[in-house]
C-alpha cells in the first residue's frame, strides 16, 4: 500500500522515514513518500493517488486549506479547525481529517500534573498550528485560553472561528504582564526556530515554577525559550511530542493499528542529526 505527503517544498520533511520505520516495525507493506506539489496542482495528484491504489496522504503547507473542496467527507474536527493533514482513502472516497491538535494534546498530556479542565492557557501565535491546537485544547474544557498574536485581529479570529467566540485575544506584551496566570504556556510562532536559536517569543520573568511551557518547534529540540523555562522550574514539552503524535494518529488512520511512538522518536532524533539537538 502506498501513503502519500503533499506540500509546497516538501523536501525536508522527516516524515516519510518516520513513518516507514513504523511500517516496517509492524511488518506492515506499507511505503510512505513525499511529492513536491506546486499550488493549482491538487487535483492531478489526487487523481494520480486514486488510480495507484493509494490508503491515504498526508497534506501540509500550503495545501492544508485547499485540499477541503476535493474530499468526500470531512470529520467534524477538522471542519471546525479548517484545515486537513490526513486523508484516508476508503472504498474510493476522501475522507479528510486533522490530527495536529490532537496529537499535540496526546503529547502534552504525558507532561501534565493537572488536568487541562483545571488548568489556564496561553497560546502565542495566532496561525495554521495554533487554530488546531486551541480547538483540540477547547475541547477538554480548560478554565480559560488566551490567544496572544502581533496581529491580535488573527487571534480573535481564531477564538470566534474556533472556540466559540469562548477565548480572549492579547498582544504579546499584555501575555507578558500576565504570565503567572497560566498553567499551560504554548509557542506556535517560529520565533527560535532554526536557524535563529537566540530569539524567544516571550520573556519569562513572571513565570511561575511548575508552569508547563511547551514549544511546537522541533528543530532545534530545545529552544532557548524552553532551556529559559527549564532554568525557572517549568515543566517543558517540545515539538517533537506533537510532531510525532499527529503522525501516529494518521497511522492509525491508515493501518487501523498503533505505532510504536518511542521508535517514532527515535527516527527522527537521528534525522535532526546530533548536531541540531539542543544548541
Ligand atoms: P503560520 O500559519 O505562518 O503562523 C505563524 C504565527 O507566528 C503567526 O501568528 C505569526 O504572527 C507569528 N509570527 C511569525 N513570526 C513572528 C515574529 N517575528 N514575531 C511575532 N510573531 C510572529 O505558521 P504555522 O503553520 O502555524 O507554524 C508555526 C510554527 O509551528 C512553525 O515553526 C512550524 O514549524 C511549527 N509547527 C510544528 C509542528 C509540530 O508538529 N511540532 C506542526 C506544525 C507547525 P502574525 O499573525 O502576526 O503574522
């Protein structure tokens, strides 16, 4: 069986041997690969998919939107997020899903010591990863989230769109003022990311011991954002824990069996190569 992943570059994705080193684990014939798909080229790829037999696909920038108007059915989550990574290809038809904010929760919850119902979030950033984690964090029923964007327009956006208008939207330096009010703090913008190691989100001063901070970069491992948190008592997550949960969701998806997540993180630790992990 063959599973697909479109983008828009797609190049340095890490997860077609992430997942085939899972395929293979469960002697499972399955092949993952990647196809480099120019906008306005959606539809001839999926054509090409259903004559070959394809399970599924996998679909990320900047095709997560587009690709809704060519599916079958599309799964309440993802609707209400607007956007799909996962397709599964059953008895002909499209089936859409997004598993991006639940894998986020799922690795997020090995990392808590209250639940979400009881707990104040603060998302920072207002984009593509952030409506899907706020709405899969919305549906556990947390006390309170907050949305803190440059663009606060974005965030009230996503609270309306996703969260039943049930959110309040920040500047980043309002969030800042108001640290030591929240359990669960999450990054979604790529400030840190690689290859800029020595830039933070947000300064850390009022935030409280205990407080779980959760960074969805993965590249490198460890931001300096989370090394800051890690030195003032908070609990940290990385990106690697949602990158790999969304991806063991889609397997599921596919396979109809569970993947072995540790090997998952492993695969792609070797990936980023040694050299990456915590600069
Ligand atoms: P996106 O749709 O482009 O949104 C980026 C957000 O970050 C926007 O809200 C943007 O603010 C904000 N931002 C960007 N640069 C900024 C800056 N210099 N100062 C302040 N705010 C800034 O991107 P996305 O798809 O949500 O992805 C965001 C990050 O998550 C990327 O680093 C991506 O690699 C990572 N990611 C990780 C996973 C995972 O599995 N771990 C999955 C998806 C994404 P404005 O609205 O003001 O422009």
């Amino acid at each position: 069986m063959n599973i697909g992943l479109i983008g828009y570059p797609v190049h340095h994705s890490l997860s077609p041997e992430m997942q085939n080193s899972a395929f293979r684990e469960l002697g499972l014939n399955y092949k993952y690969e990647k196809f480099n798909v120019e906008p306005g080229k959606l539809g001839d790829i999926i054509c090409y998919f259903q004559a070959n037999g394809f399970k599924g696909f996998n679909v990320t920038i900047p095709h997560k939107e587009t690709v809704m108007p060519f599916l079958d059915e599309i799964d309440e989550e993802a609707l209400a997020i607007g956007a799909v990574n996962t397709v599964d290809i059953k008895d002909g038809k499209l089936i859409g899903y997004n598993t991006d904010g639940k894998g986020f929760v799922n690795g997020l919850k090995q990392k808590l010591i209250k639940p979400i119902s009881e707990s104040h979030i603060l998302i920072l950033g207002a984009g593509g990863a952030a409506r899907a984690i706020a709405h899969s964090l919305y549906l556990h029923q947390p006390m309170s989230i907050v949305i803190a964007n440059r663009t606060t327009r974005r965030a009230e956006k996503i609270i309306q769109e996703c969260l039943k208008g049930d959110g309040n939207a920040l500047t980043l330096q309002e969030a800042e003022h108001m640290l030591s009010r929240f359990d669960i703090v999450v990054n979604t913008t790529p400030i840190g990311m690689h290859p800029n190691y020595n830039e933070i989100p947000l300064d850390l001063r009022r935030l409280n011991e205990g407080t779980v901070l959760s960074d969805i970069i993965y590249n490198p491992l460890k931001t300096k954002w989370l090394k800051l948190g890690e030195q003032k008592g908070a609990i940290i997550d990385n990106g690697l824990s949602m990158f790999v949960h969304q991806g063991a969701l889609a397997f599921e998806i596919w396979t109809g069996r569970k993947p072995n997540v540790d090997l998952m993180k492993e695969t792609v630790i070797k990936q980023l190569g040694g050299s990456y992990v915590n600069r």
